[in-house]
C-alpha cells in the first residue's frame, strides 16, 4: 500500500544545477500537490494540479516549474538550482481539487544547495 | 487575508500530562478544518478532521478536536501523553470550495519521561 511516492529521498546539489524531484500515487487521486517545507515556515504550496491537464501555481513558485505527466505522477523542476531553495519537499495527493479534501503526503525529498 | 494560527511553537509536556495545542482560524464562516501529525522523517499523516456532523471530532490515536465557532479555534487535546505522541502537529483549515488548504506553522510536542 504505497500511498504518495517520492524518488529521491536525499539529494545535494550545487549552485546553478537543474534536478527533476518524481512523484507518483496508486491512490486514483485527482488532485496533486507540491511544497516545500521550512524550519518555523510551515508547509508553503508551490505548484498545484488540479486534474490531469491542468496546473497552478501555489504560495512560492518562483524558481519551479511543474509537469502532470498522467493522472499518477506529477514531477517538480529546478532549472537552476539556489542555495534558498534548500528545503524538504513534499508532494501530496487529494480525491479532487476542494479545500475540505484531506491530502495524503509522501516521505519528503530532503534537498541541500550549496 | 485569511490566515491559520498556531499559539506555540513548541509544547513540552510529561508522559500521562493532558496535551493542549491550540488552532485558530480567521473566518466568520465555518472553515473546514483538519489536523495532521508529522514523525521524524516523514511526511504528514492526517490526524482528524472537522466535517461540521458534530463539533467534537475524535481521531487516531486518542487524539480529538473541538471546534468553537465562538473563539473561531480548533484545539488539539489528548488526556495523556505517551512518548510516541512526540511529533510535529499541524493544523490546515480550507476556507472556500475550490481553494487550497492553508497550513499554520506548526507545533513541536515534546514527551517527557
């Protein structure tokens, strides 16, 4: 019973460097979700799909692009990596697109920029 | 804007001790409301979750929730601690259909033997 899957759990990365984080969910989810998640910040939303097709932008998406490859996977780019952007990501997964939907959440990609 | 406030961002407490972590939302309107749990290393689980069927809401592990739309909070209790309560706890309220969830900023219970 998977749930939200997230590759990779660790990564480190320099300055400028670009990486691709994968999500994935066997739930039949409609709606995914990214965040990242920052000492006394809370969890802030970057990007959001809705539906397959479709994607928003959330609280702090700049620095971040988005692709909903299918219903099942929703992956989260950083083209040029910055030592901000230094946080653990989560990706999350809810039946549809409402505010009184409860999301499901991965382990966390735990991501370092130096 | 609307907003979701957690009082206290770190709460120590001894095992057998009632846990209080407190949530308030900024809305005339009931919200709907949740709490989840995060352990070490893990993403968050979802605690429980106000549905407006009463307002007294009891979820996993011996946790509840009450909502008062008097004092707009949505307090997390639990009569006594067990040191695998030590955990980060979040309260998300969603204001409107069709919005995102907003996360407050979290609370740190610590356990005590």
């Amino acid at each position: 019973n998977a749930g939200v899957t997230q590759t990779p759990k660790f990564q480190v990365l320099k300055t400028g460097q670009s990486m691709t984080l994968q999500c994935a969910q066997d739930m039949n989810h409609n709606s995914m979700y990214w965040y990242r998640q920052d000492p006394g910040m809370g969890l802030r939303l970057i990007y959001y799909s809705a539906s397959e097709g479709t994607t928003d932008k959330g609280e702090v998406p700049n620095g971040y692009n988005v692709s909903r490859l299918n219903k099942r996977e929703f992956s989260l780019r950083l083209e040029s990596a910055a030592p901000s952007q230094t946080s653990v990501y989560f990706c999350a997964s809810s039946e549809l697109w409402d505010s009184n939907q409860p999301q499901h959440f991965g382990d966390g990609t735990r991501l370092s920029i130096l | 804007a609307q907003s979701v406030t957690q009082l206290g961002s770190h709460v120590s407490v001894s095992e057998g001790a009632l846990v209080l972590l407190r949530c308030n939302y900024s809305s005339s309107v009931p919200p709907y409301l949740f709490w989840y749990v995060q352990y070490p290393n893990q993403g968050l689980q979802l605690l429980l979750k106000y549905t407006s069927a009463a307002t007294l809401v009891k979820g996993i592990n011996g946790f509840e929730a009450e909502f008062k739309k008097s004092e707009t909070s949505f307090h997390l209790t639990k009569p006594s601690a067990h040191m695998s309560d030590a955990a980060e706890y979040f309260c998300a309220v969603g204001y409107q259909a069709g919005t995102a969830l907003i996360f407050g900023k979290g609370t740190t219970l610590s356990v005590s033997s």
